[in-house]
C-alpha cells in the first residue's frame, strides 16, 4: 500500500482491544509496575498519539472536524496542571508523550507504505534521538531526569504503603493478630518495592521507550476503530508477531557494552538496549507460543493462560529464548510444514 486512502483490511474487533486499551490504562496503577513505569498516567501518551493519527487522518481526506476534537482533547488532558510536587515529572511525561507522538507523524507521512512496527520503532528511536539531545544541552541532564523518577518512584511507593496503612488500622480494631501480620507484610513488600525502584530507574530510557511503542500501538487500533480513512494495514495478531530480524544487532551491541571492560562508561546504554530489544524478542517469542495453541478450545487457553500468569518469570525466559531463535529457526513456517493441511486451526 502506497497511499494512505487505499483501503486496508477491517480490523480485529473490539473485545480483545477494549482488554489491551483497559490493561495499558490501568495495569501501571499495580504497585509493582507503578515502581518502575516512568509514565503512570498513560493518558499523556495514549492521547498524543490518537491525536497524530487523526491529524494524518484529516491529510489523507478524513474530517477536519474529527482531528480538531482529538487535537483539543490532547491539548486539555496535556495542559491539566501538576498535583503539588509533581510539576518537573508531568513536564518529562508531557514532553515525552509529545516528542514521540510527533515523530509517529513525521514517520507516517514519510513513508506511508510502511506497517506500523516499522513506523513505531522508527518513531521511538527518533524521538530518544531528539530527548538524548535535549537532555545533553540541558542543565543536569539524564542523571537530573533519572533523579526526578526516582523521586516518583518513591512517592508512588509511600502512598501505597499510607493506603496499606490505613487498611492496617481497620483490621487492628476487629482482627489484632491478623492486623499484625499484614503490618508486617505490608513492610516487607514496601522494602521489596523500594529496592525494585531503585534497580529499575537507571532504565527509564527504556521503559519510556516501551510505554511510547504500546501507546502508539494502542492509538493506532483504536483510530483504525473510529475512523474510515485507513493510515495502513491494521496490526496482526499476536501469533502473527514478528519484525526485521536485523533487530538481532540491538541485543548484541547491548551485550557488547555491558560485558566488555573497556565500555564499563556506557554500560547503562547497553543494559536498557537489552531491556527494550529483550521486550521485543520476547513478545516474539510469546506470538511463536500463540501460534502453537492456535485453533485449541476457549477452556484450554484459559487454563495456559493463568498457568502463565503463575509462572511469569519462567514464561518469558521461554519466550525469550523462543523469540531470539526464531529469528534463525522461524518456528512458525518450521513448524507450519510438519503439520498435515486442517490441522494447523486455518483452513485446509
């Protein structure tokens, strides 16, 4: 597709998207992901890039009236004022969740025969590009913004732990013993999430760099539901997940750096290119796991799916190691010629 009024394929519905929009919403509001998500309020992001999609919308012949809703409501969320002692973080947040949005459009404009995980990935390393500049000639710097998350970090943390309190105190009055124990969990926990923030704020780069790319996913799905002007081909499903298997040389110039001796100076660069280009590779490796359940019954994926949720850390180890040797073994295709023609869940 080179223009982008040509039509494109419907899109996948809404029940599994209205889950993705509601979980990118709401699942930074969890302890654990408020300690290490830079940006909680994922509005200043979703919002931006909805806002972009119906402005190139508007380019390629949609309604005017539809963009300048979109910009407006972009403008007034981004415009809220800061909560007290939160103004120098919702500045970053605002900023980033501008500076991606806008490099999403420059992309698309560009090179409006691209699908989305081109345009996106394209997006996002063009907009670190830019923030690594701005921080370079501002004053302070990337240690003043990982200062500034840091902070945020702690806060989110020691309002969790005020609201644990308080649940401490109800229980005290009708369960003592039972109060006790969760005082002293909740303390434990709180610790425990401390220290989690601390490992985790050296690598805001690449968690803003990972909330920016499922943002403009989301925005993308979401304006392909609302708008009849098509700015490309709708995302695939997550079986059909794959990218550029170039990519590979992000992990291992991350590697480079963080294992050699003589880049010890840029070792920080090296551990968040792992974190980002490791994300990918495993949600590679969770489509590879999609495909293989593909056409089982409701109850079964139900079931994997809580077992998955139980054993997280030994899942995406798996999908890991499936998503980086699926870029030499192709499990999909490898595997698509080994089974009998109706027995793969698509048609004969």
């Amino acid at each position: 597709m080179d223009d982008g009024r040509a039509p494109a394929p419907r899109e996948q519905g809404w029940k599994k998207f209205v889950l993705a929009l509601a979980a990118f919403l709401l699942v930074s509001r969890i302890p654990a992901l408020a300690a290490a998500a830079p940006v909680e309020d994922t509005m200043l992001l979703l919002l931006p890039a909805l806002a972009v999609c119906f402005l190139i919308g508007w380019w390629s012949g949609g309604r005017l009236a539809l963009a300048i809703a979109w910009l407006g409501l972009a403008a007034w969320v981004l415009t809220l004022p800061a909560t007290s002692g939160t103004a120098a973080y919702r500045d970053l947040a605002r900023s980033w969740g501008l500076l991606s949005a806008a490099a999403f459009g420059v992309v698309c404009l560009a090179s409006r025969d691209r699908a989305f995980l081109h345009r996106a990935l394209s997006a996002v390393g063009i907009a670190v590009l830019v923030a690594l500049l701005l921080l370079a000639i501002s004053q302070g710097g990337a240690q003043h913004a990982q200062s500034i998350f840091a902070e945020q970090f702690a806060a989110r943390n020691g309002q969790w732990a005020a609201r644990m309190q308080l649940v401490t105190q109800q229980l005290a009055a009708q369960a003592p013993a039972t109060s006790l124990r969760f005082g002293d969990w909740t303390a434990e926990y709180l610790q425990e999430l401390n220290a989690y923030s601390a490992l985790m704020v050296s690598f805001y780069p690449a968690m803003l760099a990972l909330e920016a790319l499922v943002a403009l996913a989301i925005g993308w799905g979401l304006y392909h539901r609302l708008s009849r002007v098509r700015l490309g081909p709708p995302l695939a499903p997550l079986r059909d997940f794959r990218f550029n298997d170039q990519l590979i040389w992000g992990l291992v110039v991350g590697l480079t750096l963080v294992l050699l001796p003589s880049f010890a100076p840029v070792s920080a660069v090296g551990k968040n290119l792992l974190l980002f280009f490791g994300a990918l590779y495993a949600l590679r490796g969770l489509g590879v796991m999609a495909w293989m359940i593909r056409g089982s019954r409701p109850w079964m994926v139900a079931v994997l799916v809580v077992v998955g949720m139980l054993l997280s850390p030994l899942v995406l180890s798996v999908a890991l190691g499936l998503g980086i040797s699926d870029t030499w073994a192709d499990w999909r295709t490898r595997l698509r010629s080994l089974t009998p023609p109706g027995h793969d869940g698509s048609p004969s």
